[in-house]
C-alpha cells in the first residue's frame, strides 16, 4: 500500500470509515476557506470524541504528520488550509456540556455554532459576549482559533477575555487543561509549561512591553502582551494561536447577561472621513456599538434582489452611515440615550439625517445589512473582487479617520478602489480594495498595498490584526509589527508546545508570502480550461458560467442551519459537500482541470450536486448571489448531452405531455396505478421511493370544467383590469379545484375572468428547467415567450397570473437567461406582467370589491409555509395580505425552511430520506406542535410534503374561496 493508503488504512481502524475521507473530492473541498489561498489537505478526518482526537494526535506524532483543526472554514486569512490532515469537529463535537446560569458559565465542545450555543442560553437570559459577523456558521472552535469579537467588543471585548479554561491536545496527544494556577492540570507537563512560560514571560517583559500594539483590539501574534508572570494562564496563549499550539477539544467560557432592549440610531453622513471623525464624539454617550457602512456596500445592497428590500433606514444616497447601538431597561431609558446622541452630534455640528430603529424588526433589517457585509462587497459579477488583505488592522480609534485617509491615499495610488465599514467604535475598519488577482498586475498591488499599509497601522501604534487573525495573508509581516525580540519569544512559546512543528505549521511563525501564488485560489496563471463554452442559459451577466460559480467567496453563509431556507441539504446532512460553498468549489476545481481532462462530464462532480433541491434560497439569501439552481441546471444539461438523459428524468421533465394522456381517461388511469402490482413496478422502474402516494388524476380537469361555465358580470371601472389566469399542468390534470376557487372569487366580485393554458397545451418548463433537459425548456421557454408577446403586442395592459410558484418562477427568472437574445426584451416585459393570485388578491384589498365578499365569521389559525422560489424572489407579503382580510383569522407564517420535496426530488428513492430529513428540521414538528392549525401553501410540492404526515394543506385561494362560500367540488 501506498504512505497515504497506509494512513487511511490506520486512522479507520481508530475512528471508523465513515470518519475518515482522504478521496479527491473531500479534500477539495477543505482546501479553501474564506480566504484568498488554496491548499491541498492531506486528508480529512472527523473526531466524534476525545480519545479520537488523542488517537489522531498519536499517530501524527508518531509519524510526523501536520495536523489542522477546522469549524465552519470561514477563516479570512488563510489559516484553517494547510497540507495537514484536517479534523473537522463540526460533525461530531458539537455538544453544550454544561451550563451553570448562576455562576454565567458554558463548557462546551470546539465544533458547536455560537448561533446555536445562544440559542440554547437565551432562555436564561444568558449569552457569548464576542459576536463576530459570521456567528450563523462560526464555531467556538474557530473563535478561539482566532480570538475573535465582532460588533460589540467595545462592550465584551474579545473571546481571551471570556475564557476560563481549555480542555486541549497537545501535539504530544497529551490532553491536559490549562487555564491559570486554579484551572491547570496538576501535572509534570502541565507545571513545566507553566514554568517556561513564566520564565519567558520574564526574559521578554520589556520586548512584550515595548512592541505589542497599542490597541486592546488585536489578534496578531500569541497572547503574551495579555498574560502576567505572577498569574501565568495558559489558556491565553491557546486563544488567538491558530491552532499551532494544541488542539482545544473542550472550552469553560463566561457568559454575559442578554440585554432587555435595544434601539438603533443610524447617523448619515455625506463623507466618510467626517463619519469617522466623528466616532469619538459618539463614544462619549457611551453605545454599545458604532458600526460603519460605506457608500460602495450601499450601492451593493441595493442591486441584490433581496436585501435590497432592507434598506429601509437610509434616507438619500449618503457615503456612510453609522450605526450606533444603545442598550436599555425601558423605552424611556432608550430614547434619553438617542436624543442625547443627537444634542451631542449637533453640538459637534452634524446636521443630517438620523434615522431611528426601535422595532426589533427594523433593527433586524439593519444588522441583517451589516453582517452580510463581507458577501454583498464580493458580490460584483466580474474578476475584480474586494479581496482580504488589510481588512483586519485595528489602530486607537482617536487615530482612526487619519488612518483611513492615509489608507485611501495607499490604495489610490496603487490604481484600485476600496470599500470600507465594519467597526468603527474599536478602531477596527474592515479595508478591502478592489482587485483581480488573476493578473500580475492585481497581485503587485495585493503586496503592495498590504506592505505600505503596515507602515501606517505601525505608525499609529495599531495591530494588522484586529479580530480574523493573521494566517498566511498577514502572518509574514509579524516581524515589522512585534519585533525580533517578540518574535523569537513566539518561536520559544511553539517550541515548547509543538517542538516537531506538526501543528498547523508554517502560521504565526515561518508564515510564507502571502503573494505566494503557488498558495492562492487564484493567481496569473490561473484559469479554466474545462468550463462550459455552449451553455443553453445566457452567463454574460454573470462574466460567464466560471464567473458565476466564482461568484462562492468562501463565506459559508450557507453553513447556517437554524434560519432561513439556504441551503436545505446542508441543513439536513451538515456536510460540507452538501452546502452551496461546497458546490462551487468543486465545479471551479473541476473547470480548472483538477478532477482530470474529463472536468464537468465527472460523476465525481454530478454526485456533489446530486442533492441541490435547486430551491433558489442561495441567489436570494448568499450576499453574493449564488445561483446554484442554474448553475446546477446548465451542469446536467452538459452532463447529459455526454452521458444520455436517464428515463426517469424523460419522464418528469415531460410531466404536462403524461398529465394530457391520463387526464383523458382519469378513473381509468387512477384504478391502473393503484393497482399494487402496477404501481410497484411503475416505482421500480422509475425509482420512486414506495413511501410515497402518486398523485391521482382529477375526475375532469380545469379546461373541461371551465369550458361549461357562464359568462358573468362586466369590469368594475373602480378595481384594474383582471389579469388573465394561466393554467399550469397541475392544475389542469391535478388540482382544477384552484382555478375553480380563482373563478369564484371573480365571480363574487363581479369581475369578468379569462382563464387559459400554455400554448399548445405546454408547460412552463420548470421540471424540463429543474431536470437540466434545457433544450426541451428553451423550446417552451421560446414558444410561451412569443405567444404571450404576440397577446401584449395586441394588448399591451394585459396581465397574467399563476397559481403554482414554480412557474411563475420560470418567467420571472428563468426565461430571460433562456430565450435568444431576440426574445429576451420581451421575456423581460412579459416577467413584468406576470404575478401570482395573491398579488391579484392582495391588489384587491385596495378596492371597495373585496370588502363586499360575503365572509363567513368562522375562526381560523392560518399557518403558512411560503415556497422555496416564492421567498427567494417576490416575498410572501401578498399572501399574508390575501389571507390578512378574512375577519376572525390569524395568521402565522413559519420559517420552516424548504419544504424538502422540491418537485420530483422528494419522490425519487435515493433522495426520500433527505427530503423528510429537510421536513423534520422545522415544518414538520410546526404541524405536530398544531394540530387545529390551517396550513396554507401556494406550492404543489410543499402541499404534498405536508400532505405526507399532515393530511391536507390548502392553497391561498382555496381558503379565500371557502371563507367567503366557496365549496370545492
């Protein structure tokens, strides 16, 4: 066997097979993070306790192999990739061992999310104080690793400042605790660590003394500019260390109390370096953050589609805002602080706008905007991104404001654009030029601009590491920041800890250039000779189909898994092969030729995107708008036309052709597929999972029904034109009854009603679209785009409106990157009239007609559960406003995630177990927790998904319809 084979071979002995991955793909994945640097692990392995991370310890020391420990992978500076063998703890070690409210004390383990940790202490009024941006994905592992904090730190400092004792592995796999004299081990290793240390301590007093940053805010380094020789606290050398000193496997932290109210005042400004300037003034009525927002990440916000809607505290187009934080007791408490700021901020002479955020929901909507900073910067779609490099010094917020301007002068005459924000009140300014590291000439100012901002960050008496740590981006530069003597205390500190330097190596000390292109994601010779040239959808908005899958940062906000809907997969299986980051990373490896010459006709790589539900919850909720849904589409299509389309796909894809033939002879077709011999074969043959119920023809479909109804009353001139229904497939052969609740709601309002289907009885493409069969759906696409262009050619007030979300998706999203580019005009005109039937009944409530309908005064608990495309590109606002008018109702809408059908995917065999591991998330203990509830959904598939436990849910319509008299037949 080969030395890796060996390796394999031992650790699965240890940890079990399925906890060991050294194939291509796993370790592709865990060559990059958040960084701009790509580096190849040995391997990667997943600890479900201790003893297997002592075992791991053993075997590496014994064989002389790196060793790198690894959370969510958000490092921004290139210090969780190494060619190591990587021990992800978010698998497994993920566990609250104890919490003691009385004393504000957690023990937990390193692989816990610190969302999810204070989810659990909210409940005691409890938190984690240091809250970096990335808490959704971020673990206390990583937090350690780094030492990080966030918005608040002027208030809890820094994660050393909140650690009482580490539980870690040394690089001898010795496992020990250290802390200070009450909290370390009382051991021979132990007391001789503390020994030395205490003598370096001593040896190096003046050097610590002279040449640590002046700023309280810094990451840089190992902590011994915080320990005291009379007090020696180990711990504090691991906080901060880069997981190049021992490997933490368990953490006593303090907590802080949650404060009982906020506010929010966001003071505008017309020019940075007043804004700036003014922070010092601000910090005298004492918030408990001053958080900075720029003009280019402004701009960003509001060209994504989704946060765009957030915007709703700036006033004009200011170049940046200050978002101050106070804490309170009571309203009353809160507004004293705000007008407090003002008088100040007016005494000083500011005189514009101040908006105020008092509403939990407005603050929501502020903090949503800044945490996602990082990805709405590196949303530009082309090759010059807003790369880390200086992003991280802090100086003493006295200097601040000339410490940008000096910044802004580097970067300008280096030729490139910067953005600024992040946190304004410790002096910490998240700097990020505007480069495109593909060329020389990007490289040359990445150096450039890194070495001259050291420089100034040394002038002012700051750190070039304020909270992410130095990794190999600014790692280099620690000579210049502490000094040789400082620095040859950091190699006596790794010495005593990790003497064969198998620990993370080559981080703090001996850190390679971090123009080191051999290191980098990118570089000049970078490129991708294996990605897709003849795509079916139009990538040039996107700088191509490769710009599109470059558009993944690293970020990891799809690693979240308690709150919205990206990404369901990985919310279900917490792997990151199964995550949107995932994803892309391996498309762009593959384009780059690193599976080989076979690149993105790989099965490798179609098994990495086997589980994408192409829900569309990445475009929306990615700050960098990641549409995986049609990069996975276009992928099929190429892998398809290479290694044929499989039957079931035919099938699906073609689902309106099928419905016509069975919708013919409904109860014939029914009694044939619940015939068990006929339906299991049909299961088999298909791969449908026998778990789940086929859905049944309706007795007549929509068309025939429709075509038997009267005429009713003329337009009312008081409410608009009645937009004309469309029929999709499901209604017409499924589920008629919507298009009879649609028609009976005009008909109660006396508006007249035109219903009708696709052209030539088609589809709108959606399973074609969701299949990767994209040349069947450019066909419907084309043929349903020219025949509703000839209708507004005729007609150019004509509106259409759609019941399933999935289709209207399809024209809102999908046509325009799908027509030629002679259709795409219209495509985008004909997107613009469509609408779904709550945007018709929403747009009712304005009129004096739908506060005639004839209610019935029956009580109703409405839950509703918004479809994956629906949230991610028009909102629920409309359904919650059709069903808000029916007297005696209320209406809870849940975030449940995605459904976890997605279409066919949750009836094909290999994914049902996913699909209802998506559906225990959220939805489906919301329905078991109430059982009298309503649930209302506008998706066919989401219907079905809650049918599968539940029993029934309605659609929007269907509960309109009954509550004014609708029965359905």
């Amino acid at each position: 066997m080969t030395e890796i084979q060996d390796i394999v071979h031992d650790l699965r002995r240890v940890l079990g097979q399925e906890n060991v991955a050294f194939d291509e793909v796993t370790r592709a994945l865990y060559s990059t993070d958040a960084s701009n640097y790509q580096i190849m692990p040995i391997g990667v392995t997943f600890p479900r306790h201790v003893e297997d991370v002592i075992a791991i310890h053993e075997y590496a020391a014994q064989h002389k192999i790196p060793l790198l420990p690894r959370g969510g992978g958000t490092s921004l500076a290139g210090q969780t990739v190494n060619h190591a063998i990587v021990m992800d703890f978010t698998r497994h070690m993920r566990r609250i061992r104890s919490i003691n409210a009385e004393e504000k004390t957690v023990t937990v383990e390193p692989g816990i999310v610190l969302d999810q940790l204070n989810r659990q202490l909210y409940s005691l009024g409890l938190m984690f104080g240091p809250d970096p941006a990335s808490a959704n994905r971020a673990t206390i592992g990583g937090c350690i690793g780094n030492n990080a904090t966030g918005a608040h730190s002027i208030l809890y400092r820094m994660t050393s400042d909140h650690v009482i004792a580490l539980d870690v592995v040394l690089a001898s796999a010795e496992k020990v605790r250290l802390g200070n004299k009450k909290h370390t081990s009382h051991n021979s290793t132990t007391q001789q660590l503390m020994h030395n240390v205490q003598q370096l301590l001593i040896k190096y007093s003046d050097a610590i003394q002279t040449h640590s940053p002046k700023t309280w805010r810094n990451s840089a380094g190992y902590g011994l500019y915080r320990m005291n020789a009379d007090n020696v606290d180990l711990a504090q050398l691991i906080v901060g260390a880069e997981g190049t000193l021992a490997t933490v496997v368990s953490a006593e932290l303090n907590l802080v109390q949650c404060p009982l109210m906020t506010c929010l005042a966001i003071v505008h400004f017309q020019d940075l370096i007043t804004s700036l300037e003014a922070v010092p003034v601000i910090l005298e009525t004492e918030p408990s953050a001053v958080e900075l927002l720029d003009q280019t990440i402004l701009d960003r916000t509001r060209q994504h589609q989704e946060f765009s809607k957030l915007l709703t505290f700036v006033e004009g187009n200011p170049e940046a805002l200050l978002v101050v934080e106070y804490y309170g007791e009571s309203e009353a408490e809160l507004s004293a602080k705000i007008q407090r700021l003002k008088i100040r901020l007016s005494q000083w002479g500011h005189n514009e706008p101040i908006v105020v955020a008092t509403t939990l929901s407005q603050q929501a909507n502020v903090w949503r905007v800044r945490k996602a900073g990082l990805g709405l910067l590196a949303s530009n779609r082309s090759d010059w991104k807003t790369v880390p490099c200086i992003e991280d010094a802090a100086v003493p917020v006295e200097h601040l404001a000339e410490y940008i301007r000096r910044i802004i002068n580097i970067v300008h005459a280096q030729g490139a654009t910067m953005a600024v924000y992040a946190h304004a009140s410790a002096g910490c300014l998240h700097v990020r030029p505007l480069l495109n590291l593909k060329t020389a000439e990007g490289i040359r100012q990445y150096r450039a601009i890194a070495e001259a901002a050291v420089d100034v960050v040394l002038e002012f008496g700051g750190t070039t590491s304020g909270e992410h740590s130095e990794g190999i981006v600014r790692g280099e530069f620690n000579e210049r920041l502490f000094g040789h003597e400082m620095m040859q205390a950091f190699r006596e500190i790794k010495q005593m800890f990790d003497p064969h330097k198998i620990l993370n190596p080559n981080r703090i000390i001996d850190v390679p250039r971090m123009d080191d292109q051999s290191l980098m994601r990118y570089g000049e010779n970078y490129s991708t000779p294996l990605k897709l040239v003849n795509t079916r959808f139009d990538w040039q908005d996107d700088n191509g189909f490769d710009g599109a899958v470059e558009m993944c940062n690293g970020a990891g906000v799809c690693r979240k898994e308690d709150i919205g809907t990206m990404c369901p997969s990985f919310m279900a299986t917490r792997e990151e092969i199964d995550s949107t980051r995932g994803r892309a990373n391996i498309l762009r490896l593959a384009m780059t030729g690193k599976f080989g010459l076979s690149g993105m006709q790989d099965e490798r790589v179609k098994a990495v995107l086997d589980l994408c539900l192409s829900c569309k919850a990445c475009k929306a909720e990615c700050p960098s708008a990641v549409d995986m849904a049609r990069i996975k589409s276009e992928f099929m299509a190429n892998y398809q036309d290479h290694h044929g389309i499989p039957l079931r796909s035919r099938i699906f894809s073609t689902v309106h052709l099928w419905g016509r033939l069975g919708g013919r002879f409904p109860m014939i077709t029914n009694i044939l597929m619940n015939f068990p011999i006929l339906e299991s074969l049909m299961k088999r043959v298909l791969k449908i999972a026998p778990e789940r119920k086929l859905p049944h023809f309706a007795k007549q479909t929509f068309s025939r029904w429709w075509h038997r109804q009267p005429s009713w009353a003329q337009q009312h001139t008081s409410a608009p034109p009645t937009p004309i229904l469309l029929i999709d497939t499901f209604t017409e052969y499924y589920h008629p009854q919507l298009g009879e609740a649609v028609a009976y709601v005009a008909q109660q309002l006396g508006l007249p009603l035109r219903a009708m289907r696709f052209p030539q009885n088609g589809c709108c493409g959606r399973p074609s679209i969701s299949k990767g069969l994209l040349d069947i759906a450019k066909d419907l696409a084309t043929r349903n785009v020219q025949y509703f262009a000839h209708m507004l050619s005729i007609d150019s007030e004509a509106r259409f409106m759609v019941l399933e979300p999935s289709c209207l998706s399809a024209f809102k999203d999908d046509y325009i990157h799908l027509v030629e580019p002679e259709w795409r005009k219209w495509a985008q005109k004909i997107a613009e009239r469509m609408m779904s039937v709550e945007d018709w009944l929403a747009e009712l409530q304005s009129t004096e007609l739908y506060h005639k309908l004839n209610w019935d005064q029956r009580k109703r608990h409405l839950i509703l559960h918004g479809h994956c495309h629906q949230k991610a590109l028009w909102g629920t606002i409309a359904a919650h406003k059709a069903l808000s008018n029916i007297p005696n109702t209320t209406i809870q809408e849940l975030d449940a995630g995605c459904c976890g059908m997605a279409g066919s995917f949750g009836y094909e065999t290999e994914h049902f177990n996913v699909s209802i591991t998506i559906a225990e998330k959220r939805l489906y203990p919301a329905i078991r927790s109430h059982p009298d509830a309503i649930f209302v959904a506008s998706g066919t598939s989401c219907r079905e998904q809650i049918a599968h436990i539940q029993g029934k849910a309605y659609h929007p319509i269907e509960v309109v319809a009954t509550a004014c008299g609708w029965q359905s037949t």
